[in-house]
C-alpha cells in the first residue's frame, strides 16, 4: 500500500506504506485509517513533532556510534534512507500548505 499525500497548494508526496505510517504515528495521526486528513492549524504540531523524532533519531544513532567505539566494537548499521531524509518532504508539504491555509489529505 502507498501513502498519496494530497494538497491544492503542493505536488503529491508519496510514501510506501511503513513510512507513511510512521510519519503519521510521529504527528498524531490515526494511519490505521485509509483516508485522513491535515488542517491548516494541526501543521505547525506535525511540522514540531517531526523535526523532534528526527533530532531523536539521530541523538540515538550518534550515542549508539560512540557507545560501539568506546566498547571497541564496530559501529551499527542504520537504514540507508534516515527519518530525515524521507520526512523533509512531507514537513516541506506541511509548511507551504500552513502558509497557503489548505489541507493535506490521503487515500481519497
């Protein structure tokens, strides 16, 4: 299943189904759901919870990295794609549909 975010203001941002879902969960959003909705005034707290569950992930990344070198043992491996990486689009999505004062929708 692919996650088609919509918007009169913005290109479709596309998302397969476990980061859609995620992204979803991080901004409070039911993504159990198959159609949904982002009001203008809701952007601004998904646009915070993002950027905090990106600075997170990488605060937890960065001290598995150094916790691995100071045990002298390899770093870990990570996904190739961060939260970062596939959220910025999505958190641009929501500032220039805050701006412009229209929705985000999906699955409709």
């Amino acid at each position: 299943m692919l996650y088609k975010f919509k918007s009169k203001t913005t290109g479709d941002v596309i998302m397969l189904q476990p980061n859609g879902q995620r992204v979803l969960d991080i901004i409070g959003k039911d993504a159990a759901g198959a159609k949904g909705i982002i009001l203008p005034e809701q952007m601004s707290a998904a646009v915070d919870a993002l950027e905090a569950a990106i600075a997170k992930e990488e605060s937890e990344q960065k001290a598995a990295v150094a916790d691995a070198l100071a045990r002298g043992e390899p770093a870990p491996r990570f996904e190739a794609i961060s939260l970062r990486q596939r959220a910025l689009p999505f958190i641009e999505m929501l500032r220039r549909c805050e701006k412009a004062g229209t929705e985000i929708v999906w699955g409709v």
